[in-house]
C-alpha cells in the first residue's frame, strides 16, 4: 500500500496500526463505561468482553485503567459499600457476599468492609434492620434472629441488640 510516493506500508506496520486502532477502542469504551458509573475490574471486564472486544486488549485496557488510576477496586467498592449501607441495613457477611458476587477479590472486600463497617456502624445498621422487622408485625424473638442473621449479622450482635431494644420482643 502506497500512501506517499516513494514510501510503502509493510504489512508489520499495517498490523501494528490496527492493534493500536482496536486498543483504543477498548480504552474509549471503557472510559465511556467508567463515566457512567463506578465498576469492579472484573464487571467492566465482563461488560467489555460482552460486546466482542479481544480479551488482549481488554487485559491491556484494564492494567493501563489501573495504572492511571481510572480502575480501583478498593475504590469501587468503598462507593458501592457507602450507597448500599445508605439504602439497606446489612451486616458484614451480606455486604462481603454482595462484593464477591461483583467479582471482587474476598481481600479486598474483606478489608474496605472492616475499615468502613465500624463496630458502631454494623450496630446501627442492626437496630434499624430489627425495627423494619417490627414495622411488620414480627416480634417473635427466634424469628427476629433469624432475620437478622439473614441480613448478615453475627449471633453475639444480634443478641446485643435485642437485649438493648427489648420493646415488643417476646
């Protein structure tokens, strides 16, 4: 292929310019998915590969995401932790779960949850999780354990929390 007289593209360099055309589609897209919401690396590499991009690319997407700071898991999951203790009363071990399920690594779940799930902020979350319980009618003790065992909360915290907030507990 001759673009200048005198001067021919080989087919190495052909080839590199592709490679370095379909690398930047891959980082434009998940810039763009970026943008639009905080990921996982393993969610954005799922949501990449989904639309037919080469899994090279995508894995040097994701280290060069990484190295730029654009991608951080513990990020990711201190904005997800932060708005799901917002909407719902959960326990660690419900919260640690939902972040694996998210394909985030279990140490690093594990340690943004300990650092952010304080002992006060499980507890609370504990007394509002047994007040909504309440609110329907529920006050069968076994049966309220149970719930918040269900919503992630140790034995020994819900037995604090009920010993603390006897109203309407049989």
């Amino acid at each position: 292929m001759e673009l200048i007289p005198g001067f021919t593209l080989t087919r190495a360099v052909i080839q590199r310019l592709k490679d370095g055309w379909l690398r930047r589609q891959v980082q434009e897209k998940a810039l763009n998915l970026l943008a639009r919401a905080p990921h996982s690396t393993f969610s954005l590499r799922m949501k990449l590969l989904k639309r037919g991009y080469d899994s090279q690319k995508i894995e040097e997407t994701l280290s060069w995401l990484t190295e730029k700071g654009y991608l951080d898991d513990s990020r990711f999951v201190e904005s997800w932790l932060r708005s799901r203790i917002d909407r719902r009363a959960e326990g660690r071990t419900v919260l640690v779960a939902g972040l694996l399920r998210k394909g985030v690594k279990r140490e690093v779940a594990e340690q943004v949850v300990n650092g952010i799930v304080t002992a006060r902020v499980e507890y609370a979350n504990a007394v509002k999780a047994l007040d909504k319980v309440r609110r329907r009618g529920e006050t069968d003790r076994d049966k309220l354990m149970k719930m918040l065992r269900a919503r992630g909360f140790s034995y020994p915290l819900i037995r604090q929390v009920l010993q603390d907030n006897p109203e309407a507990s049989v």
